[in-house]
C-alpha cells in the first residue's frame, strides 16, 4: 500500500500531520482524514466544503513577506565583501531593493527579483 499524507481535523483545521499506509491510520486517536497536495498544518477542512486555506490578514502577509525579505538578506550576506563576485553589483543593487521593498507600494504582493543563482 502507499503512504499517503493525513491530517488530524481539531476544530475544523489540520492541526497535525501523518505519512501512513491508509490501513494504519484508523489507529490514530482523534478525526483523521487524508490531505491533498498543497495543503497543511493550519489550513481548514469541513466535511460540506471541503479544503480551503485560511483568510490572512494584512498584518500576516507582512511578517511573512519581512521573513521572506530578512532570509534574503543573509542567504545574500556572504557577497558584500567578496569585490570579484559574478554579478556583483546586480546582487548589491537587489539587496538594497530588499531593504526598500516594505516601504513601497508592491509591498507584501510583489517581491524583488534576484538577478541569479547563488
């Protein structure tokens, strides 16, 4: 049999997650039922609607979109002191765009663009 992923239902939100054989998971305490792809821990489940992911507030995109911007900011740290790096000035200028992206107007919606790979 092949594993799938489940979720356990608290409340009307996946609130844990599994990756059983379907014959295992009756086992489990509580109301499990499986999750498709692209769905997870927090998202919403009721038994007439179906799946669908929760609402966020503005507040919430953004903490992410600053979490998202401050994990750029390091995985891009390493290449301020290193002159000769490939591209180096592109990765300058998008780090600085970084820094000014939660004072404009695309600010939580429209992120910067990196200019490469690291």
């Amino acid at each position: 049999m092949a594993i799938k992923t489940y979720g356990k239902i608290v409340n009307g939100k996946v609130s844990g997650l599994q990756n059983v054989e379907e014959i295992y998971i009756s086992g489990f305490n509580g109301n499990w039922i499986e999750v498709p792809e692209g769905f997870g821990i927090g998202d919403l489940y009721d038994e007439t609607n179906g799946w669908s992911n929760p609402v966020k507030t503005t507040e919430e995109l953004e903490e992410e979109g600053k979490n998202w911007r401050n994990k750029e900011l390091k995985r891009s740290d390493f290449i301020v002191p290193l002159t000769d790096y490939p591209n180096r000035d592109a990765w300058i200028t998008y780090r600085q765009e970084l820094r000014d992206w939660t004072t404009t107007d695309n600010f939580p919606d429209t992120k910067p663009t990196a200019p490469a790979e690291l």
